[in-house]
C-alpha cells in the first residue's frame, strides 16, 4: 500500500510553484490574478486528493493492527468508574419502577381512570361462533368452485 502511495506521487506532476509579483505590478495586471486564483483552486484539489490517499493508507493500516481503527481509539474506563455508571444506571431503574408502580397504584384509586374492560364468556362464545359461521362461509365458496 505504502508503495503504491509513493508510486502515485513519485508519477503525480508537480504544479508549478505560485510567485506573487510587486504590488504595483499585481495590481496593474487583474488578469494574473484570475490565474493565480485557479492555479491555487488546482493545488487545492491536489492536496485534497492526496488527503484522501493518505486517509485510505491509515485506515487500512490500522485495521491490520488487530482491526482498530485509527479514528476511532478504543476508550477504556476503569473498574471504579464502570461500577459508578452501573449504580448510577440501577438507581434510574429502581426510579423508573417504584414511579410506576405509584402510577398504577394511583389509577386504581381515582375514579376518573378508565378500568381494564372484560368480555364475558357467552360474548366471547358470541364472537367464536360467528367467526367459525364466516370460515365455513369461505370454505363452502371454495369448496363450489373447486
């Protein structure tokens, strides 16, 4: 890989080196200027390239170095601070818990809170039977164009 970068820039052109000339003579002549201007935005495109050569190289070097990535360092924590967001965490739980179960002890008591609505069984019997009326339906449908 490494080769190849050097072989890319040992065969790249070199721009041509950017000279700024007097002040009274850059100022007479505004059409270098323009030039100037593109010749910059060229190295500019370079350089940007050869950035992302670079960034391909590093990247594919450091995920040979047992698959870590060199933009993303692993962070390591220390036991005394894992144990810390572990507590943290089950104190949150607990929280989120005993707020619910005063949520739901608090909704049984009021009268404004909607109770859990059951069917009864002979709606439920109701329900099935029209429900196998409607299956034999459509297998006697079936049955008649087969």
């Amino acid at each position: 890989m490494l080769a190849l970068l050097r072989q890319q820039q040992s065969t790249k052109k070199q721009t041509p080196s950017i000279t700024i000339h007097s002040e009274g003579e850059f100022m007479a002549n505004l059409k270098g200027l323009a030039s100037i201007v593109s010749e910059l935005r060229v190295e500019r495109s370079n350089l940007v390239n050869q950035l992302r050569h670079v960034d391909a190289a590093l990247t594919v070097l450091g995920k040979l170095n047992g698959g870590i990535s060199y933009t993303r360092p692993g962070r390591t924590l220390s036991a005394s601070a894992r144990k810390r967001i572990s507590l943290a965490q089950k104190k949150r739980w607990a929280k989120a818990r005993n707020g619910s179960k005063s949520a739901v002890g608090a909704a049984k008591t009021t009268a404004s809170a909607t109770a859990k609505r059951t069917m009864s069984a002979s709606a439920r019997r109701k329900i099935a039977a029209a429900q196998r009326a409607r299956w034999a339906k459509v297998r006697a449908a079936k049955k008649k164009a087969a």
